[in-house]
C-alpha cells in the first residue's frame, strides 16, 4: 500500500467513477485501475464494486476512503505550504540579538520585514553577547555586539555589520558633565566610581579591554544587567556609565553623554547565520535587508 494509491482511492471514492477520478488526477484510467487493483490485493477483499457507469463502495472501501482522503488532503496541504514558503508567503523566523541591536536596530527591521512579508511568524529572543551566541544553534540568524570569538556551531558564517560607538554617561551634576569637555579620556575616568554591565556584556568586555590597555585602573561601584538598568544607576548616582551612543537616541536631559576620546571607542555588529550551508529563504531575506538597510540615525555630540 503506497501513499499514491491511497490518493487515487480518495479521487475514485469522491467521484464514484474511474474515468472521472483518472481525468481529476491526470493519470491514464488504466493506470488508476492498476491502483486500485494492486491496493484491494493488499486487503484482501473488495474495496468497491461496478454500479452501472460508476463504482459503489463497500463497507471496507467508505472505511479506508475515511482515512484516504484525510490523507489526501494533508497532502494538499503540505504542497500549500511548499507554495506559500517558495513565495515567501508563510513561514517562522526565529532571531537572536544581543541586548543592544534588540532594542535600538531590531524593532526596525522586524517592521520592515513583517510590512513585505506579513504571514510570516517571527519569533525573537535577546540577551547578552555571550547568551546569545551560547544558544545559537536554536536561532535561524543572530545579531550580536562586541567581539564574536572562534567558538561557534559548526556551519556558522559572520557578516560584519554596523559600528557602534560607546560613550560615557553621567547625571547633569557630575563635575565631568559641567566641565565643559568635548570628550572624557580613560584617566578622566579612572578617579570616579563607574557603573558596568553584566559578566558576558559585549560593551563591559570592550571597556575592561580599553581600561587595561589604557593601564588605568577601574572602580567599579556597580555592575547591573541591561541597557536601561544602567542608565537608572547612573541616574541614581551610583557614578559613571558606559552604553551604545544609539541608546541615547531619546534620551531626556537628565543624562549627558560624552564621547570616549581623544579616539573614539568603537565596536562592530556582527549578523550570524548558524546552518550557513542550508539557509532558508526566509533567513536570506532578512539578511540582505539587515546588510542593505540603513541603521537609525544615533543623536551626535554631547548631552541627551
């Protein structure tokens, strides 16, 4: 007994005629008898009978027809769904991001994508550098921050992305807020308490960098999870923080922001494809939106 066969007795049983049911599947009505014979061998007895012009099923035959044509109909189905997903009419999008291109870069694509293809599900997740790329092989493509390292699933490609820079956050009252400055240096910071993000955080990792090249020690008063937990640490008093200058895009004026100097401090997005050697089209969509798009624009200079 074979799928097709079944398909072809679903056909005869919804057209009681053989000829009908040939012309509906493009089969040659030889061939459909040829079915139909093989899959009575394979029960045993009659599955119908001759009416006239037509055929008559038997109780064995309206039985098996119940379960033929369930089984016809899954596959019209699933020859739908192929349909949809070669058109890219439906499909499920599962996105990883990093704390920072979660919440200042992926709101506007996942708009973008959804406004051309608004039947697909997408499904996002977000968490530090290090979370994300610890869960990759769950993702169908990651957008992560900071440095990516060489320990990766197998069948992982990296596109670089973005550049971002870090900068420094203080409250309007902070004697380096009123100081007029264009920039803060390293030593500037190395005498007041500073407020970092997580173990796994891609910009606490590149500020411990900058810090011990630099040869400047840090006084850590705090170190809080997220974006937003350390804008209200710094808010609070608890000294001076460090995050994405993108973040600061709608910033109110109760923090100023001063660039690192006399050289920027930068680091780059890095979009990660995981199962690279057999990407869906939905994930080669969002990828050449993601590398052709334009980021949103970051506020410049100093303040909010």
């Amino acid at each position: 007994m074979t799928p097709d066969q079944l398909i072809t007795f679903a056909a005869v049983a919804e057209h009681r005629n053989i000829s009908r049911a040939a012309l509906a599947l493009h089969l040659s009505q030889p061939a459909v008898s040829g079915q139909l014979r093989q899959l009575q061998d394979e029960f045993g007895e009659s599955l119908y009978l001759r009416d006239g012009r037509g055929v008559r099923l038997t109780p064995a035959g309206e039985q098996l027809a119940s379960y033929a044509s369930r089984l016809r109909d899954t596959f019209r189905q699933a020859y739908a769904y192929r349909d949809a997903l070669r058109g890219m009419e439906q499909g499920t999008l599962r996105i990883g991001a990093s704390t920072t291109p979660a919440s200042y870069l992926l709101p506007y694509l996942m708009a973008e994508f959804q406004r051309l293809h608004p039947d697909v599900t997408v499904h996002t997740d977000d968490g530090n550098t290090a979370d994300i790329i610890g869960a990759l092989a769950s993702f169908d493509i990651a957008l992560v921050e900071g440095q990516v390292g060489g320990d990766l699933p197998p069948d992982t490609v990296v596109h670089p992305w973005h550049e971002d820079e870090i900068v420094a956050i203080m409250p309007r009252s902070h004697p380096l807020a009123s100081a007029g400055l264009q920039h803060v240096t390293l030593a500037d910071l190395g005498t007041h308490a500073l407020v970092l993000r997580e173990a796994g955080s891609g910009v606490r990792q590149l500020i411990e960098r900058a810090f011990a090249r630099a040869g400047v020690p840090m006084r850590v008063a705090l170190a809080i999870a997220g974006v937003e937990g350390v804008k209200e640490a710094v808010r609070a008093g608890m000294g001076v923080g460090f995050v994405s200058a993108m973040s600061m895009r709608h910033e109110n004026e109760s923090l100023c922001r001063l660039p690192l100097g006399p050289d920027p401090l930068t680091r780059r997005f890095s979009i990660l494809v995981p199962h690279a050697s057999a990407p869906s089209r939905l994930v080669g969509r969002f990828l050449e939106l993601c590398l052709n798009g334009d980021a949103p624009p970051v506020a410049g200079g100093s303040g909010a």
